[in-house]
C-alpha cells in the first residue's frame, strides 16, 4: 500500500527551476493534476453542483435505480448517491490533505535530526522507526482510529501518524547522502549555527524526494480513509464519506448494485490522480538523467 | 518455523479435515462467533443456539411461550409459592457418562450462583436453597414467591453441565460437557463450531443428523449465497432485504418467528445528565410524536419486522393492548417543543456502531429534525459504547435487548430501581410497585391485569422510546425437515431430519 | 555474509520488543477493555470487575507487561478472553489461511507483473508502455475492498461461478478451496501485480542499456535471446527481492479482504480482536506479522547479496 519514492539525488540550485517546468509539463503529471484538480473543485463547490441535499432521505424512494432525476441513482435511505459521491470528495481529499501534514510535519524534522546529527538520537529515532514499519499499515491506522473513537478527525490522525515513518526514513537517507558533500562541510566549516545549516541547506536539497512521496501518500492517504470508513472507523453518519457507501452498499448488492460502483470509481480516480502526479513528479524532479 | 510447530500447523489442517463434512452433517450458518461455551458465563445470542444442540435445560418453552418440560419432567409449587419441586427425567446421562441426578442439579445452580465470573448470578437470585429429597427430585427454595423462575429454567441458567467436569471455567469452556443431543468436538474460533451426535441421548429417536457443524458467516449476503448453493443446510438471521430470494426459491424454505427482542430509544432521565430530555417529559412525548415507526420499519427492515411502542411485544399475552402504538404528528411535536419553551432541542443519540443500528439513527435523525429537534449522532465501538452505556454516560441510546418468555426481567431490569439494565436514572414507587406484585402473582389472568398498568405507567413516563421488535428469520434447503422456530429464535435441533429419513 | 545475518537479527530483537511496547500502550489506551467487550447485552458490573481481576487488567501496567513478555518468551501466548481458546492454537488455525491466499496472490502478480513489466520496458515510451504503465497504476489505485465487491457481482450474485465469501480448508476438499481463495487471491494479486510490473519494468530498462547486453545486441543475438537470456536474470534481481519485501505488505492487504470475502484468516484475527478488545490476541498477531515482516526483509536482504555477487565485499 505504501510506495516508497526512489532516493536518488535531489536537483539543485539553477536546475530547479526548469525541472519543475519539465515537471509540469510531463503527460502523468498533466493527466493526474487534472484529475486531482477536478476533484478538488468538486469538493470546493459541492453544494453548487450536487443536485440534491446529500443527507434529505425520501422513505418512498428507497434505493432506486438510476433515472433521469437520480443519475447515480438513491442509497438504502433514499438519498441520491450522485449528491453523496460529490460531497464524499471532501472527507477524502481532508483526509489526504491532514493525513499527509500531520506526517510530514513529524516525519520530517525527526529525519533532519536524525539524519544530520546521527549517534544516538539517530539509533533511537531509527529503532522507532522501524517498530513503526514493522507494523502492517492498515493494522496501526486501525489500531490508533479505535483507540480515538470512530470520526473523520481522528481517521486522518490515526492515517497521520501511521504514514510517518516513511517520511522519516525517506529524509533521513536524504540527508545522509548529502550531508559529507563539500558545500554542507564547507558551511559547517565556517561555524554556522546547526539549525541554520538544517534549514538554509539540507532541507531544500532533499525537498524533492520528499514532494514525491507527499503525493503518492495522498494516495495512500485516501485509500486507507476509503478503508477504515468501510470498517466503520470513518466519517460519522449521515456525512457521506466513498468508504462508508460502499460499506452500507455490500449488503444490498443484489437489490441495488449502483450503490456500491459510484463511490468506488470515485477513488479510483483520485487515487489514480495523485499516483499519476507522483510518477510524473518522480521522473522529472528527482532525477536528472533520462531515465525511466 | 520449527519441526514441532510444523507438527502442530499439520495437526491442527488435519483436526479441520477430519471434522469435514458428510452426507450427515448439518451445516448452520451463524452470524457471530459465540464467546465461551460455558451456560455459566456465555452472554452471546449465537451462543445460545449452539447450547441447544450442547446442553439440555431443566425446562423448556414451546412456540406459544408455555412451559414444557425437558430435563425436568414435572413441577409444582408448595401452597405458599415459595418452593418449586421439579422431578427429573430418569436414565439421563452427562457426554462424559456421568449420570443426571438432583445431585447434579444442586451443584449446577451452587455453580451459576456462585462462580465469580458467572452471568446468571442475578437469575438465579431469588433461590435460597436447593434441596435434594431423592436421586430423582429437586426442591428449589425462595424466600418470596417469584413468578419469572420457571422461564428462567428454560434458557441457559437452566442448563444442566457435567459437575465433575465444570472445575475451571476456562476449561470447561473450551471443552464443554452437557447432556444435550450432541457432544463437543472441536471449535476454530471465528470460524466453526463441531458437534457430533451423543449416542446416549435420552431423546436420540429424535435426532436426526449424525453430526452439526456452526459456520460463523458475519455477513448476511454470504449466508444466504451459501445456503443457495447448497454449501450450508441453515442459515439465522436472514437480512430483511433477502427474504424475497428465499421465498421464491423452490430449493428454499424460510422459517421465521415473532421475536421477543425489543430495539427501544433508551432516554436518560438523570437531573444530572444535562440533556434537554432529562426534565422534560413533554420533550420526550414530543420525539415520539415526530416518529414513523411504520415508515422506520418499512425503509430500514423492509417492513418485515413489527413496529410497536411497547417493550413487550405482541406475540407476548403481557402485551398491553390498550396502549396502541401512536400515529405519527409532527404538528403536535412541534407544538409540544413550543411550549416547552426550549427553542431548538439538540439531543444526541449514541448508539454501538453497526448498519442497522446506524440506518434507524439516521432516519429518527431525519424524523425528529422536522418536527424541529437538531439531532447529532454518536456512532461508537461496542465496547467504547458499552462503557458508556454503563456509565450512565449517554443522552439518548439505541438499546437493543433480546427479551425474555417471562416479561419481567425485562420490565424490572430497566425500569425498576435498582434494575441491573436501569442506566438511565429512572425510579418510579409507583410502578416498582406494580413490578414486585407482577413478580409475585402467579396467575396469568391477574399478571396480565399488573402489567397492563405498568405499560399505562411507563409510557407515559417515558423512560425510553420503544421502536420495533425483530422477527426472526431462519433459511433452510428444503431437504432439511422439522425445523420450526420460536419467539426466543433459537434454532431447536431436536426432530430436525434429512428429508431422506 | 554470516555476520551480516547475525548483525540484522540482532539489530531485529530491540525492534521487536519495541513493537510489542508499542502495542501493549497503544491497547491499553484503547477506550473499553476485554472484560467490558465480552459483557454484551447484560452487563453485570460485578462479573467485569472479576475478569479485570481474573486477567490481571487492573494491574500496574509494567506489570502487566512483564508478565505477558515473560509467558511470550515461553512460547505461551495466552487465553483469548473472549473464548478461552489458547491464542497460539488460533494462530496455527489462522495463519495457514493467509499464507495461502498471500503466495496465491504473489503467484498472480508474478504471472502478470514480470511479463507485462518487461513487455512495457522493451517498447518503452510507445504507447504500449503507457498503456501497461497506466494500468499498472490503475492496479496501485483500486481499494481492495471494492474491487472484491466488484468481483462478487460479477462471478457471484451475476453469473454465480464463484461462492461469495466463506472458507473451504485445502485438506477438506481441495476444489472447494480453489473455488474460494480465488477471488480474495486475485483481490490481493492485483496491487501486487502493479508493484511487481513497476519494478520490473523499470529494472529491466536500466539493464537493457548495460554493457553488457549492447555486446550481446552488437554480437547479432536475436532480440528476444537478448532480453531472456542476458537482461532478464540480471533485470529480476530486484523484482526478488520487492516482492519478498511485498509478501509482508500481503498480510496488511489481507486485512481488508478477508473481511470483504468473511475469510476465517489472520487479517480478520486481527481486525476482530481490535474490536471486541482482545488485547492477548492483538499483541499475538501483531508481533507475528511484525516478526514475519523483519524476517521477509531479512531474507530479501540475503537475496540481495546472493543474487548480485558485487556487493558481496
């Protein structure tokens, strides 16, 4: 579930500026910026584009087919699934956005230090780390989202806080790479405060593996929001969310199969979108050759 | 992995296919995994269908409710009603061989009574004293007359365990010896339960499956595509929403029950719980007003269960039949809210986070939002929910209770002071009153007369909200003959054949 | 090459037991405990006050540690509270279970990866390789539990080939087995697939530009002698060893589909025990797949330096 994105070193100075044009300009990342982008203006304007109210029930019009005024058809309390996809972009996208600062503002500096100070610190914040990774993913977001009680707020915790460690093993090896380069030595050399160097110097060198791996773990992100609303450690009803759909879905497969499609093809499409970003920010800001 | 690990995963794979199925083997679809197999300690509903098969009770009850005997083949109250004989069925032994005397229903009821982790401490309760008068009678002495202990008898406080081999609960749990019509095999928890035949039933004549194997199977969609393809004989709890597909199926039968369950909108009424609810019983007519239980039924149950405003539900001859359920009328609601003088009512309903429960919050969410309350929902894990609902901890919560032959012990457990179910801070002298005289009156008609007036007192109070009572619905191949279901919606193994036979 | 085993085995041993402190705290901080779990519909304060005795639940918590570390380290893994079942006989029931469906599911992303992989890094930047490319990545982006849903429409409720969920053990009846591990294997198989196809592709396109392989070109080797013969078994080391590595990430993967397709296996184990707070059994499960996990990384290591003798130094 995790995809980890390939160290290799970081573009620098003058090149920088044309990378994230040549960034820019590469088919994945056009092709998921869209999609990630159309996802994000649904989630803005949602009440403008959903037809109808997301959470109005209509007992008369339980489950019902797709029609011309139900495009995505009605759910199990007759809302319309249209409604409740475009609205469910946003417990996905909060999820993505939260879940991915929350790690990254942990995992980061924990990667700076250890990674620059090494010794000690480095052995305990390693160690840690790596109980973290032993753990299976989805078991320690499932485990942590338990433990906070079943919302949307402490899903995108539980998530942050299990993506982590690959933000901290990922800056650690960064800055291990680079931090014997002469121009690190060099500054250091000229007695420069510490926090300085980290800042000024080896953060922006490694920044570009980093913005990868952010956005293949929105992926990650939304799926395991997808996943642990579907086990019902989500959103809290009657707030859509894609996950807790196809949860309520899979009891009414045989009567109402479009239930269970939409909100899937929805995650399809985001998560395909983010992937797609990565790989395109993967090829052309992480490496200078013209490789893969 | 070491050599003797390896032996014992081998051991374990051949211990699975050597309980595999035969032509012989009834298969039972069950929706959740039992917890222990000890009568003394078990607490779940999937538990008690498995006892069935495992463990014979002293009493049971038949689909109208009455008592019949089981292990017990006759009993009869002294003049004063404070000392139930029970005399027992002759030649009954134990899975272990170990014969069924009065012995052993001494140390049975000593066990549940006294066992620390025991759950049926409370049940058992009003027996002060078990006598032995011969090998084949039983005296059970109370210090008060108590109606509800003979429906006691019938379920598992009733059920008679081997007493030389109930020494610890863990073991015994997960090796349990009973007098049923079958014997404990092997268990793979989550997964099946096997039981084979006891060739030295009592009853054998009457049982027709050399063997039962419980499949947990959570999902209702799963369970109903098994017994379609034939891969499970039975299957519980067929979901609502399925029933059409068993019905028009051939292949097919479906066996179904009124149930004595009652899932209720528990209400804490503590001074100290803060909710708008709590002092304000117009408040409380006021949500009740604004709900369908009808339309609750129809969209969450296919209307396949009964909508009732009562605890006790109708299938019940305690039933009070002059309360009938109310319309829905949101304008009264609204009313009602106006004059309360408290403007836009916000409650919270808690509730153990499952779709059902979670599909009925949803819809009183939307009811009671029209009529003017703003509602938020509170979904929890079980046990986070339990600890809650322990604690008194809660506003409103979706109550789900299995209910009982007997109506007391659902009647005094919440609403009586002091009741073991009673969370929600409710007393009245009045109906404790009314409770205790229930309790002690042993003639129907005049039981009946006490809990027609309790049902006038308690819904007018409203301590809670009743909202429907769940039918029981059972799916079966249609070459398994003589399954018939009753209100408590255990599946009785006893006269259950192949159709072959 | 023994050192190094040594060194990763002992570096694993801190790394274990900070897992199984991580996991006693976390459990511990979970709302509600075992004994309020297993209360159900008639809770009786007294009997939950016995079991927290009973388990030693209302023990210091260092206590409670040191007392499950030591019965672990005697190979006791406990009682499950719920049903008094020994938990290492749950484990040797379980984990047979997920083991099959994950190398089941390997089996099925080696089928498809390693030949769509080398396929799109042999036409790389035509279309073909978009083509496989974006449906590798599609492969990444499917939730697992819809795609099991999906697939259960299909084969089960539309076409009926395919029971919906449940679990057939292989010694009772191999068949049945097959019919029920299939869809749950080919669930798990799909994001593994699109990993297996990623690495091979990009491994085989390094490759193809080595030396090594334009000598072979240039000596007038047909193409397809090229790629089989020379490429591939140098382009496949690292596919060995990610997908060891990914074997791990499987038992994760499993958790979701063993609840989709109700599979009695170690993922459901784990989920179930989570919520019905059955601490012995979480931390069991746990530290198995922690343990499973170190070792798979450990043995992907010692592919690593097997298969590529260069870095042996």
């Amino acid at each position: 579930m995790s995809g980890q994105a390939s160290p290799r070193p970081a573009a620098r100075g003058g090149t920088r500026r044309s990378g994230v044009r040549r960034a820019l300009s590469h088919p994945s990342t056009m092709i998921g910026g869209t999609l990630v982008a159309f996802f994000v203006l649904v989630a803005i304007f949602a009440p403008l584009i959903a037809p109808f109210d997301p959470n109005a029930s209509d007992w008369l019009g339980v489950r019902q087919a797709p029609s011309a005024q139900h495009w995505f058809g009605t759910d199990d309390l007759g809302r319309d699934v249209l409604s409740r996809v475009i609205f469910g972009s946003r417990a996905s996208l909060a999820a993505g956005i939260v879940a991915v600062t929350i790690a990254i503002s942990i995992g980061v500096p924990l990667g700076l230090v250890a990674g620059y100070f090494g010794g000690v610190i480095d052995a305990v914040i390693s160690r840690f780390t790596d109980a973290l990774l032993a753990v299976p993913f989805l078991v320690l977001a499932i485990a942590l989202a338990a433990f906070l009680g079943p919302s949307l707020q402490n899903a995108m915790i539980a998530i942050g806080i299990s993506a982590m460690p690959v933000f901290i093993r990922l800056t650690r090896g960064q800055v291990l790479s680079i931090k014997n380069e002469d121009y690190i030595t060099a500054v250091r050399a000229l007695g420069v405060r510490d926090r300085n160097i980290i800042l000024a110097h080896v953060l922006p060198n490694v920044l570009a593996p980093i913005v990868v791996q952010v956005t293949i773990t929105m992926a990650v992100a939304v799926l395991a929001e997808a996943s642990l609303a579907f086990l019902g450690l989500g959103q809290r009803p009657p707030a859509p969310s894609w996950g807790s759909m196809l949860d309520i879905a899979r009891q009414f497969l045989t009567e109402a199969p479009w239930m269970a499609v939409w909100p899937g093809l929805a995650i399809i499409a985001i998560v395909l979108g983010f992937n797609l970003l990565g790989d395109g920010l993967n090829d052309t800001l992480t490496s200078q050759s013209e490789d893969s | 992995m070491t050599v003797s690990m390896k032996l014992t995963v081998l051991a374990g794979l051949m211990a699975i296919s050597m309980a595999s199925a035969s032509a012989q083997t009834l298969r039972v679809g069950l929706q959740d995994d039992p917890d222990t197999m000890d009568p003394a300690t078990g607490g779940t509903y999937s538990g008690r269908i498995v006892f069935d098969a495992l463990c014979d009770k002293l009493l049971d009850i038949n689909e109208k409710l009455e008592i019949v005997p089981q292990l017990a083949t006759a009993w009869s109250w002294n003049d004063s009603n404070t000392e139930l004989t029970l005399k027992l069925r002759e030649g009954v032994t134990f899975h272990d061989g170990k014969p069924f005397d009065a012995e052993a229903v001494k140390a049975n009821i000593e066990r549940m009574q006294t066992l620390k982790e025991s759950k049926r401490r409370s049940e058992l309760s009003p027996i002060k004293q078990v006598e032995v008068v011969d090998p084949m009678t039983v005296v059970l002495k109370l210090e008060t007359p108590f109606a509800p202990l003979l429906s006691v008898l019938t379920d598992r406080a009733g059920m008679m365990v081997s007493p030389s081999a109930a020494t610890s609960t863990d073991e015994f749990a997960a090796n349990p010896v009973c007098s049923g019509p079958y014997q404990f095999e092997s268990r793979s928890a989550r997964d099946k339960i096997s039981l084979k035949k006891y060739p030295g039933y009592w009853n054998a004549g009457e049982i027709g499956y050399d063997a039962i194997e419980y499949q947990v199977i959570p999902d209702s969609t799963v369970r109903l595509s098994r017994i379609q393809a034939g891969d499970l004989d039975v299957a519980e709890r067929i979901a609502p929403t399925d029933l059409e597909a068993i019905r028009s199926n051939s292949d097919l039968a479906l066996y179904t029950s009124a149930g004595l369950a009652v899932s209720h909108l528990f209400i804490n009424v503590r001074p100290e719980a803060k909710g708008v609810l709590a002092d304000k019983p117009e408040l409380r007519k006021a949500l009740e007003l604004s709900l369908d239980r009808n339309a609750i039924n129809k969209v969450a149950f296919n209307g396949e269960f009964t909508a009732d405003n009562q605890m006790i539900p109708p299938s019940s001859v305690y039933h009070s039949t002059r309360h009938p359920m109310p319309e829905r009328d949101v304008d009264a609601a609204r009313k009602l809210i106006e004059d309360s003088g408290v403007s836009n009512p916000t409650i919270e309903i808690t509730y153990e986070n499952s779709l059902t429960d979670g599909r009925v919050a949803q819809i009183i969410q939307s009811m009671a939002q029209e009529a003017g309350f703003t509602v938020n929902l509170l979904p929890l894990e079980t046990s986070s929910a339990i600890e809650r609902y322990l604690a008194g901890n809660f506003e409103l919560y979706i109550g789900n209770w299995s209910g009982r032959a007997d109506p007391d012990p659902t009647l005094y457990t919440f609403f009586g002071t002091g009741g073991s179910q009673n969370l929600n801070g409710y007393s009245s002298p009045k109906l404790d009153e009314v409770l205790i005289a229930a309790r002690k009156e042993l003639d129907t008609d005049a039981r009946k007369a006490l809990y027609e007036q309790a049902a006038g007192i308690y819904l007018n109070d409203r301590p809670t909200i009743p909202l429907y009572h769940p039918t029981w619905f059972y799916g079966a191949r249609a070459s398994v003959k003589g399954i018939s279901i009753y209100p408590d919606g255990i599946l009785r193994v006893t006269g259950v054949k192949p159709a072959s036979n | 090459m023994l050192n190094f085993i040594l060194r990763r085995i002992l570096i694993s041993v801190p790394t274990l037991l900070l897992v199984s402190v991580m996991v006693f705290g976390l459990l511990k901080l979970l709302p509600g405990d075992p004994a309020l779990a297993l209360a159900g519909q008639e809770p009786d304060p007294a009997v939950i006050e016995f079991l927290r005795t009973k388990y030693g639940l209302d023990r210091p918590l260092p206590v409670q540690y040191a007392k499950w570390l030591g019965s672990v380290l005697q190979g006791d893994f406990g009682l499950s509270i719920r049903t008094r079942l020994p938990i290492g006989e749950m484990i040797v029931q379980k984990l047979p279970v997920t083991l099959q469906l994950s190398l089941q599911a390997m089996l099925i992303a080696l089928l498809i990866g390693i030949p769509a992989g080398v396929f799109a890094a042999i036409r790389r930047g035509t279309p073909v390789d978009y083509i496989v490319s974006l449906i590798g990545l599609g492969g990444l982006s499917i939730p697992s539990f819809w795609l099991g849903i999906m697939l259960i429409l299909l084969f089960a409720v539309s076409l009926g080939w395919l029971p919906s969920g449940g679990y057939v053990g292989f010694f009772e009846s191999p068949l049945d087995n097959l019919r029920y591990t299939l869809m749950p294997s080919i669930v798990l198989g799909t994001a593994a697939a699109a990993i297996v196809m990623r690495h091979t592709r990009s491994s085989m396109i390094a490759v193809l530009k080595q030396d090594y392989v334009r000598t072979a070109r240039a000596k007038g080797l047909r193409e397809r002698i090229v790629v089989t013969r020379h490429a591939l078994r140098n382009g496949l080391i690292p596919v060995v060893t990610t997908s060891t590595l990914h074997l791990g990430e499987l038992l994760s993967g499993a958790v979701l589909t063993e609840q989709v397709f109700g599979i009695p296996g170690f993922g459901k184990m784990i989920v179930d025990g989570v919520f019905s707070r059955d601490y012995a059994v979480v931390q069991a499960v746990v530290m198995c797949s922690a343990l499973i996990f170190l070792l798979l990384s450990l043995i992907a290591d010692i592919a690593y330096v097997i298969l590529s003798p260069r870095l042996r130094s």
